[in-house]
C-alpha cells in the first residue's frame, strides 16, 4: 500500500514540469481574480474603479482597461507613460520639464491621478515626482468623466494604480537593470507573514534608479529612490485591514526640451539642451493609505479609507522665453520655486446587497472629506544671457531673481455620493449614482502688482451619473452611459470672486465581447462636451474668462488576453476628433495640444510550450501614434511616428529569468510629448535593456 501511495504521488507531482500544470495553474488564477488582486496573464476580469465594488468588468456601463503586472514586466516598463500607452486614446502629455507626468486621456490632459482608489492631492495641480512602478499589481484606466466617486477631476478619465498587496504565502523578487545611455535599476519586492500575530503579512518594495539618458546635460544624469511598505491584517475573518506607504524621492535635471521654430520642431539632434548644469529639480511625495473593512454580515460592508499625502519639490532653472534675430537666438531668464503641499481625505463607505421589488440591488453610501493645501514661491530673473539655436553652449553663471508669484492655495470639500447597482433580469442591469460636493477654496497668487488677498471661493457641484448594461447572451455585453464632472477654477477673473467651476459631461456606448474565455475584445464610441473653461482675457493682461468650451468626440477599441496557449497579447486603436467649440482667445475649430486623430499600438509574446526552445520567449510590439498640434493656436504640429520594440526572455525555472528588450529598433526621431513651443521632449533613440530577475 504504502508503494501505491508512493506511486501516486509521484504520478501527481510527476508533470509539475510540463505545461498541463502550468495551464491548470493558469485557469485557477483567473477564476480566483479579485478587483485589485493579480491577473493571470494580460487580461483583467473585475475591478474597483468604476464602481468601488467589486464587479465584473463586464458588468460595467463605462470603458475601463486594465494594463497587469504581467504586461509591464514583460515590457519591462519604468514609466507610467509606457505603460499607458499599452490602452487606446491615451497618450503621455509631458513631463513638466522632467518633474512630473501628465496624460492625455481621450483628448483632456490630466495632471494627476488615484492610488488604490484614492485621488493625490486635490489641491496640487501635478504631483510632485515620476511615479515607480515597483509595487505596481495593476493600472486602471477609467475613461469620461469620474466625479460621481472621485469628486474633482478632469472629463477625459481617470488613472488608478493599484498596488501589490502583502501576502501570507513568502514570495520575493529582485531584479537588476542595465541599459543604453547609462540607465542602471535595482528593484524588489518581499512579502511574508508576520509570525508572531495571526493574520498579519507585510510587503515591502523598493526600487532606485540612476538615468542620464540620451539628452545632452553636460554630464549630469537623473535618479530616484523608492521605498513602499505595506501591511494587511485579518484579525477575524469579517474584519479586514491594510496600509500603504509610499516615500519617494527624485533628483533630475530640469529639462524643457526641444523647441518649435517656423511651425515644426527641428528634430536633427535630439540631444540639444537650451539650459545649464546647473538647472536641477528635486522632489519628495509621502503618502499614507489606511483602509479598514468589515462585514456585519454577508450583505453589508462597512469600509473606512484614510490617506495622509505631503511633499515638496525645488528648482532652479534657465528657461526659454522667446526667439529672435530671425529665430537663430533663444532667449531665456532664470528661475527659481520651492513649493510644499500637504492633504489629508477621508472616506466614509457601506456597501449593501438586498432585493427590492424582486430586483438585487448592490448599494454604495459614502461620505468624503478632503483637505488640501499648497504653498509655491516663484521667482525669476528679469534678463538671462542667450543661446544659439542651433548650437546652445553652457557657461552662464547663476543670476538674481526676484519675485515672480507667491500661490497659496487651500481647498476644504465634503462630499456625499450614492450609487445602486440593479439587476434587472433579462440579462439587463441599470447602475444609477449622484454626488454632491460642497466646500470653499482659497486660492491667491500675490505677485509684485498684486497683493489684494481675495475672499474663499464656495465650491458646490452636482455630479450625476446613469448607465445600462444589456448582456443579449453570454459572451456578448452591451453599455450605454452618460457621465459628469467637475473641477474647482484656479483661473484669476476680474471682479469675480467665485467663478464658476469647470464641468464635463460624456455620453458613452460601447460593447465587450470574450472571443474566447481568455480573450477579450472591447469597443466604445463617446462623446465629452468640457464647459467653463478659463481662457485669457482679450481686454485686462493678467486676467481669464470664463467663456471656453471643448469637445472631444471618437471610437476606441482594445484586445487583451492569451490567442492560444503561450501566446499573449495587448492592443488598442483610437480615432479622435478633440478642438475647440467656444473661446474668447482661441480660434473656434482649434484641435486640442498634443491629441493625435489616430493612435494604435499592438503587444504580444511567445512562450515556446515543448522541445529544445522550451523556458524561451519572444515578444514584439508597435506603437503608432499620429500628427499632433503643440499649443491652441496651432502654430505648430509635430509629426507622427511608429516605433517597434521588441524582447527576449529565456525563463531558467520558476526562480530566475534573463530578458532583453529593445525599444526603437527603427532609432526614429520623434517628439513624444509636445506641451508648448519651448516645452517639446523628444522620444529616446534605439535604447536595450538587459534584465535579470530572481524569485523565492
């Protein structure tokens, strides 16, 4: 009996090394799949975002797309921008001068974006360093209008990282990078349980990087360290708790790129730099995440989320501010900000299943406070000695500056939001939701003509929200929604001390179809109307209208899964039309900054199954990308390009992997991010990265 017994189980543990198992493996992780939890593979199945429960993505009245760990691996992506470009009718906005990112998402930028469901800083208009993907689960892209959960935000969607999460199995990676230009990585992340208190695991992770990249800095490079320890703990089996910590710091070069000269951005060194050594930007961001979570019983969820968020950031600069002598000279001035922000937001959730009328119903009730605050002091030289445009040489010494700007801005907000899920039968769901917020801004810029202090803004808005899913059979969804959202003005208007804030609204249809039960292709068509946009004001210098509207309107369509077993892959395409409908500066017609009209990219990998290429994986992409505009006159345009990647991994066992990736193979010349005429960051030339990763 006991050599039958061995038998067996050798019989079981026999094929752990064939590809059976790993399929099995592979099923089992996706029937698992949880919103915010890891995804098998390259496609997503449930999510949070859209909803703040946990739902079936195709159960969902709003395009959403979800780019996994899986994928940024395998593309071995440090930016957000790369990863992002991964999903249709998003593209990268800038960097602002190397500090931050922005994203143009179905034709709006966005300066900011969520972690684990949680706006940054509401006050701030960007973030104050590049965000690491090192403890990155999943990134989620919302696209419309987002107001009805988020409060403040941009019509054109919202980005939602999500982080791993701490785990009671031991797990760890680490992985070292070296690339083209100098590019060196350290990265890792571990997870255990805490033995000494029942249900309590912790993760940390952490990366640093140092990037001189292809630019031409006189010698000076750009790095950043990260640090993010997480902790989860299930004191009983109804109760849940877990906290994210996230500490960054980044030191770069301050570096505004290329310049638009007689309509176009010259593009024959895409190294040429128009400021000095000297010019440099350094970043911290701390933020805090505590989430507390119980059930009262299998229909009722109470959820408390707290976040805490500070930073601040530095910089002296020289900056282009014009072209003369027949467009051969540029002009510049020095620069100097210290800026510091700080915000705290609570969160206030219960979440109820009940029927109704013989209707299931899932209830979402919540209450948000947010405080948010900023402080930046700028100032600038009056005269900075030029450079060639063709030929910008360093050696300028540090000037004087005086005051430019001291913004102080706080913004204090409650709101309430309710939303109802419905399950109609018939294979019908209605989701309906509303919110309201209330509060005030004090937003004052003093500058040397200015010193007036303004009165607080009283902020109030309404953010409704309805969509239908129709499921007519299985495989097959069809949505209809229409969105809202609302963002506090900044903008200084005349004689106005509450001006109104800036709305959006989006109608959306869309379907999504599971081509297999691993593959699934989604398409949408929308329609984004932006209101209250602030532009200049034609008759009183220093001061903005209220007059503007914008609108976006186009067809988007992405596929992410496995085609057959080893074969993976991630695409979209997008079509837009973004312009300007009404302004008072602006010629109506205008397209929008840096939307192209047609964008495509396409990703895909190879895992040989058997024979003597088994443990190898090949893998190839192309982004595609077409013509933008530069700034709301239209001056200029930057053209398009395609750029093909491509990899290599060779999986020595489950513990270790070598990759090779190689971006560019092409070495084209092209802007990826045009923000103004002196603002143009061109895209890095054939770049490899050689990988090496290890895992318990």
């Amino acid at each position: 009996m006991t050599a039958g017994l061995a038998s067996a189980a050798e019989a079981q543990t026999a094929p752990a090394a064939d590809e059976v198992v790993l399929s099995e493996l592979s099923v089992t992780g996706v029937s698992a799949e949880r919103a915010g939890g890891p995804v098998a593979g390259y496609r997503a199945a449930r999510s949070a975002t859209a909803t703040r429960t946990d739902t079936a993505l195709r159960d969902t009245p709003q395009s959403i797309q979800v780019v996994p760990r899986d994928v940024l691996v395998d593309q071995q992506d440090v930016r957000l921008a790369d990863a992002l470009q991964n999903v249709s009718n998003v593209q990268p906005g800038g960097t602002l001068q190397g500090r931050s990112e922005t994203f143009i998402i179905r034709g709006f930028a966005t300066q900011t974006y969520a972690i684990d469901g949680v706006l940054l800083n509401q006050a701030s208009n960007f973030y104050t360093v590049q965000r690491d993907l090192a403890d990155v689960e999943r990134i989620e892209v919302l696209k419309g209008p987002a107001s009805v959960l988020y409060g403040r935000g941009e019509p054109g969607g919202l980005i939602n990282v999500v982080t791993r999460q701490p785990t009671l199995v031991p797990s760890g990676d680490l992985s070292i990078q070296g690339g083209s230009f100098g590019f060196r990585r350290v990265q890792g992340s571990v997870s255990s349980p805490i033995p000494s208190v029942e249900g309590l695991a912790a993760r940390i992770s952490f990366a640093g990087q140092s990037d001189p990249t292809f630019r031409n800095y006189g010698g000076r490079d750009n790095s950043r360290t990260f640090v993010a320890p997480a902790f989860t703990w299930n004191p009983s089996p109804d109760t849940r708790v877990s906290f994210l910590g996230e500490f960054t710091r980044t030191d770069t070069q301050y570096d505004e790129g290329l310049i638009a000269r007689n309509g176009r951005v010259p593009l024959d060194d895409i190294g040429r730099y128009y400021g000095e050594p000297f010019s440099r930007y350094n970043g911290t961001a701390n933020f805090g995440l505590l989430r507390i979570e119980h059930d009262v019983n299998e229909n009722v969820t109470l959820r408390e989320v707290f976040s805490a968020q500070g930073g601040a950031f530095d910089l002296i600069a020289t900056r282009a501010t014009g072209l003369t002598n027949n467009n051969s000279i540029v002009a510049r001035r020095e620069t100097a900000v210290r800026s510091a922000y700080a915000s705290i937001d609570s969160q206030t959730e219960m979440v109820a299943k009940f029927d109704l009328f013989g209707l299931r119903n899932t209830v979402l009730v919540g209450f948000e406070y947010t405080n948010g605050y900023r402080h930046s002091y700028t100032t600038q030289s009056t005269g900075y000695p030029s450079v060639g445009f063709l030929n910008p040489t360093f050696g300028s010494a540090v000037v004087g500056t005086t005051l430019q700007g001291d913004l102080r801005q706080n913004n204090d907000l409650y709101g309430l939001y309710v939303q109802d899920q419905v399950d109609l039968g018939y294979g019908l769901q209605l989701l309906l939701g509303v919110r309201y917020d209330t509060g005030t801004q004090f937003y004052f810029n003093r500058t040397p003509t200015s010193r007036a202090v303004p009165p607080d803004q009283e902020l109030s808005g309404t953010s409704p929200r309805v969509g239908l899913v129709y499921r007519p059979f299985d495989p097959l969804t069809l949505y209809a929604s229409y969105t809202t959202s609302f963002k506090p003005q900044t903008a200084n208007v005349l004689n106005v001390s509450n001006p109104a804030p800036e709305t959006g609204d989006q109608i959306e249809v869309g379907s999504r179809l599971d081509l297999t039960p691993d593959l699934t292709l989604s398409a949408a068509a929308f329609r984004i109307t932006r209101q209250n946009v602030a532009a200049t004001d034609p008759a009183n210098t220093g001061f903005s209208v209220i007059t503007g509207e914008q609108r976006s309107q186009g067809v988007e369509a992405d596929l992410a899964g496995q085609i057959l077993p080893g074969w993976k892959v991630i695409g979209s395409i997008g079509q837009l039309d973004a312009r300007i409908t009404k302004d008072t500066t602006f010629t109506v017609g205008n397209r929008l900054v840096g939307v192209p009209s047609f964008s495509t990219s396409l990703w895909s990998t190879y895992q040989f199954q058997d024979g003597f290429l088994r443990g190898w994986t090949v893998g190839g992409g192309i982004t595609y990308v077409g013509r933008r505009t530069g700034d709301l006159n239209n001056s200029y345009s930057v053209g398009g390009y395609a750029r093909l990647d491509a990899a290599l991994f060779y999986d020595f066992d489950e513990h270790g992997r070598f990759s090779l990736n190689a971006r560019n193979l092409t070495d084209r010349r092209y802007i990826e991010q045009p923000f103004n005429q002196f603002n143009n960051a061109p895209g890095a030339p054939l770049s490899v990265l050689a990988t090496i990763t290890a895992k318990l």
